[in-house]
C-alpha cells in the first residue's frame, strides 16, 4: 500500500513538473482552425480616466492551412490611434531595444506581427517588453510579460496546428 501511495505521489509530482511550465499560459483551439496560446502582462494599464486598470494580452497563434502560418498580437483594452501600422518598441531579456512596425487591427484595439520570425526569436526569452504609443498626445503604454514556458507553448500549439514550431 505504501508503494502505490509513494507511486502516485512521485507521478503526481512528475506530471506537475511537466504542465508547470506552462501555467501562466491559456491554450485554445478555434473552430476555424486557429490554434492560440495567451499570456496576460505582470503590469496593468489605467483606463477609463484612472478609474479601471487592466492587464495586456500576448496572443501567439498559428493556423494549419493559413498564410502566414504564425502570428502574434497584442490585445488592449484602450485603442490606438493609429490606423494601418504602429512602431512598436521591443525588449527581450532586458538586451538593446529595437523598433518594428505592426499592424493595427480590430478597432485599433489589436496590434499585430505575421510571421514565424517574431515567434523564433521569442523561444529561448525569459521576458518580453513591449512599449508603444496610444496617440500623440496620449502617452506611451508598456506590457511586460514572463515568458516561462514560452517555447512549451509554442511546441503545443505547432503539435495541434500539425506544423513545425519556428
């Protein structure tokens, strides 16, 4: 009896240690064959005059049969002004920061890069800081993210896309 406890406890442990990697992550898989994983930001954003604050959405996604086949976004509460593209401000592992363009979608609420690029160059990082404008005279907005278990995440979604991961 104390040999099946002390084996159940040991696969408990073992089967926790493996899923723990990616407990900060939410997995989900679209009708349309759009296969996600999501992480909140560790900081908030204050909206609504300072009455309400809410925290950023990092969104990988890829999708088996659509080009581009992965595809990044991130998901505000507070629209952008810009309309089409955004300069976004990124930060991996605290090394130099760097500028690139993403796109502005739904309702100037959903910034976005297509490409597996942006996704390989996620996989070994620890933490990813994200800085961009809300308008001209509206200030700057920041989202940083703990990646622990990014590259689970992503071998997770490419096994239920049937891809490679990046």
């Amino acid at each position: 009896m104390r040999r099946a406890a002390a084996t159940v406890f040991f696969l408990a442990l073992a089967c926790g240690a493996a899923g723990a990697g990616t407990d900060n992550w939410r997995f989900d898989t679209g009708n349309d064959g759009l296969v996600t994983a999501s992480v909140y930001a560790t900081n908030k954003l204050i909206t609504g005059g300072g009455a309400l604050s809410y925290s950023p959405v990092l969104t990988i996604a890829c999708r088996a049969d659509g080009e581009p086949a992965w595809t990044e976004w991130l998901q505000l509460n507070d629209a952008v002004s810009a309309s089409r593209k955004i300069t976004m401000s990124i930060t991996i592992d605290g090394d130099n920061k760097f500028d690139e363009s993403w796109s502005v979608g739904t309702r100037g609420r959903l910034l976005m890069r297509d490409g597996a690029e942006a996704i390989k160059r996620l996989v070994p990082a620890n933490r990813l800081l994200l800085s961009w404008r809300f308008g001209l005279l509206s200030g700057r907005g920041q989202a940083d993210f703990d990646l622990a278990g990014f590259g689970e995440a992503v071998r997770q979604i490419a096994g239920n896309c049937k891809t490679d991961p990046p």
